[in-house]
C-alpha cells in the first residue's frame, strides 16, 4: 500500500487532502487495484512474441540524465573543518576566561567611579497566587490563609470557565469546518468530473487518431520511407512550450545602476553626519553660553545653580579639559571650585548611574520581595482581607464581570474569525481546483504522449525494416492497449 501511495498525480493528491481517513484507505485500495489489474501480465513463452508484445526495441539508451551514484568517504577536509570548529571553540573559551582575568586586574586599579555598580536583586512576586501563598507563610493568620485560599479557589474556578468557552468555541468552530467540509465535497465532485471527463476524452482522442494511423500503416504494400506522425507533435489546449524570447544581458547596466546609487547613499549619508555634527556643535556651544551666562548673572552662585550646572555637563558627556575650560570663572574660590570641578568630572565620566531606591530596591547581594500585580485575583485577596470594606467588594465585582464578558467576547470574535477563515481557505481551494483543472488535463496529455511517442516510432520503425504484416499487427495492438490501460492512469 505504501509503494503504491508514492504514484498519484494531482488529482489523486487533491482527492486525498480533502478525504477522511476511512476515504483514504478505500482511495488507496482502489490504486493498488487498478495498479495491479493494468501493470501485472501474464508472461509470454516465446521470446520473439514478447518483443513484439511489449514492442521492445534492440537499439535504445538509457536517458543521459541518468548518473551512477558512487558511494563517497567522508572527505578528509569534514574532518579539518570540524578540528577547526572544535578549537575554535576551546580558543574561543580560553579567550572568555582571559577577557575576566582582564576585568579583574582593572576592577583593581580603577576608581568606583568608573567600575560596575552593584546590582539590587529584586524577587517579583507579580502571580497573585504567589503572592498569597508568600503572605500567608509570613504572616499566618486568619485573613491571610482565607485571601489564599479564596485566591486558590477563584483560581479554579477561572481555570474551569476557562476551559468550557475554549471548548464551546472549539467544538463550535470544529462543526462550522465540518460544514465547510462537505460542501467542499460536494462542490469538487463538478471539478473532479470535468478532469476525469477531460482525460477520458484525451484518451478516446489518442485511440482514435492512432488507430487510424496504425491503420493505414498496416495496409501498406510498401516500405517506403515513413514520415513521423503529425499527431506526436500536436498539443492541446495551446502549445505548452513556449519558447520565451531570448532575455537581453543587463548584468552590467545592474551593476552600474546599484553601484551609483550605493555611491549616492553613501554621499547623502555622509552629509547626513556632516549636518548632524554641526547641529551637535551648535547644541554644544549654546550649552556653553548658557553656563556662562549663569555664572555672569550669578556672582555668588548658589547651590541650585550649581546643580544645573553639573546637570548640563553631565549631558552633554563633556570631555574632563572641556569642564576645566568651562567652568574656570565660576564664582567659587579655592578649592571649593576645584572639588566642584572634579565633581562634575567624575559624574560626566561615569558609565552608569545608579536607579531610584525606591523603585529599584537597595544595591546588594540579599534578595528583597515586591510584589506588582495586575490581576483581577489582587482585588480579590484585597476584599477578603478587608472584608468590612464594601468598595473592595464592589470594584472586584465589577473588574470580573468586565473580564468574563471581555474574555467571551473575544472568544465569540475569534471563533468567528476562525470560521470565516475556514470558508475563505475553502473557497481559495475550490477556485484553485477549477483553475487546475486545465493544468491536469495538460499534464495528463504530455506524460500519456511521452509513453505513447517513442512506441509509435518504434512501430515506424519496424514498419520501414519490412517487418511481418501479423507481427505489426500484433505490436499496433498492443499499442492501442498501452494507450487504454497504461499509465498514467484515470482514477474514478
């Protein structure tokens, strides 16, 4: 069964992706059927019979396309190719660990400033049911084991509604499939007859003419020279090998073309730069300017103006000599100003900064909880909890009947958009089927044509040697057998 699945042409495959599984097994029963009643021959006793049984021909090759295929051994450059990856990637290693050897000779010697701050190890306790369960160890007691266990419950519950509108739509959107189905079917047993009436016709057509031919060849008296049939050169529905005009060679007007403008990119990118730079040196001097100006207005500069100062300098990522530069006149004397400048310098030549306490937790090794939820749950652990407050009660009622109807609502939506998908996809299949129909026809003439040829030649061939008349007679036979019976076959 399995062999006899691998011969199907597009018909056969069309048929067997719109089949049930019990169809496909009749399907495939009926090939091997037909398989086995056209291929398998009683075998004939004499040999001269049989030549002209199976009208064989003495002089014939293989096709040229046809290659021995030589076993090969693993080629030696395999193996160099995976030496090579498997030390580079050891190299690789080895350059990782000297890359942190590196880090930490330099952790040594930079000042804090310039190092990696400590990270703040922060636990997100953002699923309600976590959240519950790590309140209720704790701080166990009576409002906290109920808001976990009312959370575990509601939790359930969620789960069960859940699942019953996803298995409503499921099975909703399964029916609407099993519709569209079968109207499918039922639509395709017109473009399914229109191929199987076209190939018969095909068929008839082929016998008809060539049993003519044959014919009139048999009631020859002499071997003159015999002129290939004109039907062999003949092709339906329009020629299907159109010799498309010979295309000019562009290779180098493309090449031309995507290098001028590559060259062009690369211009307006550079200007693009250019402008950029003047624009940030602009910034940069109006920056300037205002601190100066602060600085002239401010004679005894206080410490928000300072602050706005440092502010600026340190967006601007000023360079340490360009502080210097800037800040010479600054009203401070001595070395205030000389901390003040090494201040901005220092906080301009950080690399990181560090985040808000309270937002980022402190900076160390030790884990700290948060808990940030946004879950209908987090409402209702807040009511039973606070049981007494009626707004705790109501809010939660309210967030979960806009939920439940939210949630169905875009069920419903996607079920229906999962339906209409279906009968789209049927439609798009159902006219792809009707616009192949021409191409199986096509198909079908071209394979039953490259089986038929090369035996009529053959016939003509015998013919012109002066060949037996009960002899010719018994090959034409056979031909017009091969064109009634043999492949590619017509399925029902």
């Amino acid at each position: 069964m399995s062999t006899v699945a691998q011969f199907r042409d597009a018909e056969t495959i069309r048929q067997q992706r719109n089949l049930t599984t019990s169809q496909k097994r009749v399907n495939n029963q009926t090939l091997e059927g037909v398989v086995v009643n056209n291929i398998v021959k009683p075998a004939e006793n004499n040999i001269n019979e049989i030549y002209d049984t199976l009208i064989i021909s003495k002089n014939l090759n293989y096709p040229k396309q046809l290659q021995t295929i030589k076993e090969k051994e693993m080629p030696t450059s395999a193996l160099k190719k995976l030496s090579i990856v498997t030390l580079g990637f050891f190299g690789a290693m080895s350059a990782a660990t000297f890359a942190i050897l590196l880090a930490a000779k330099k952790k040594a010697t930079l000042p804090n400033w310039k190092t990696l701050p400590e990270v703040p190890r922060n636990i997100a306790l953002n699923e309600e049911t976590h959240f519950a369960t790590y309140a209720m160890i704790q701080n166990p007691n009576r409002k906290t084991i109920l808001g976990a266990l009312g959370v575990f419950s509601l939790t359930a519950a969620g789960a069960v509604g859940k699942n019953f509108v996803d298995g409503f739509k499921d099975i909703w959107v399964k029916k609407q499939e099993a519709k569209v189905q079968r109207n499918l079917q039922e639509n395709l047993i017109e473009v399914e007859t229109q191929s199987f009436s076209g190939k018969m016709q095909i068929q008839r057509k082929m016998l008809s003419e060539k049993a003519k031919m044959l014919e009139d060849y048999l009631g020859e008296k002499d071997t003159k020279t015999v002129q290939n049939p004109a039907f062999k050169n003949f092709i339906p529905f329009g020629s299907t090998n159109k010799q498309n005009p010979q295309k000019r060679n562009n290779d180098f007007l493309i090449g031309a073309g995507v290098t001028t403008l590559m060259g062009a990119f690369t211009y307006l990118s550079l200007k693009n730069i250019q402008k950029t730079a003047k624009h940030y040196d602009a910034y940069e001097k109006s920056m300037l300017e205002k601190i100066q100006n602060l600085i002239q207005n401010n004679k005894s500069t206080d410490a928000k103006t300072l602050s706005l100062i440092k502010n600026i300098m340190v967006s601007l990522q000023a360079k340490s000599d360009f502080i210097k530069k800037s800040l010479q006149s600054i009203p401070l004397e001595g070395k205030a100003k000389e901390d003040f400048i090494n201040d901005v310098i220092v906080e301009s030549g950080k690399i990181t900064q560090e985040a808000a306490e309270a937002i980022a937790g402190k900076p160390g090794w030790k884990a700290s909880f948060y808990s940030h939820v946004n879950d209908i749950r987090g409402h209702f652990y807040n009511w039973i909890v606070n049981f007494d407050s009626a707004i705790l009660g109501c809010m939660f009622g309210a967030l979960s009947i806009i939920s439940v109807l939210g949630y169905i609502g875009k069920q419903a939506l996607d079920g229906i958009k999962q339906s209409e998908v279906i009968k789209a996809n049927a439609q798009t299949e159902l006219n792809l089927q009707k616009n192949l129909v021409e191409v199986e026809l096509k198909n079908f003439y071209a394979k039953k044509s490259s089986v038929i040829n090369p035996l009529m030649d053959e016939f003509l061939a015998q013919v012109q040697q002066g060949k037996n008349p009960n002899e010719l007679k018994t090959m034409a036979e056979n031909i017009l057998m091969e064109i009634k019976n043999g492949p590619p076959f017509i399925y029902s």
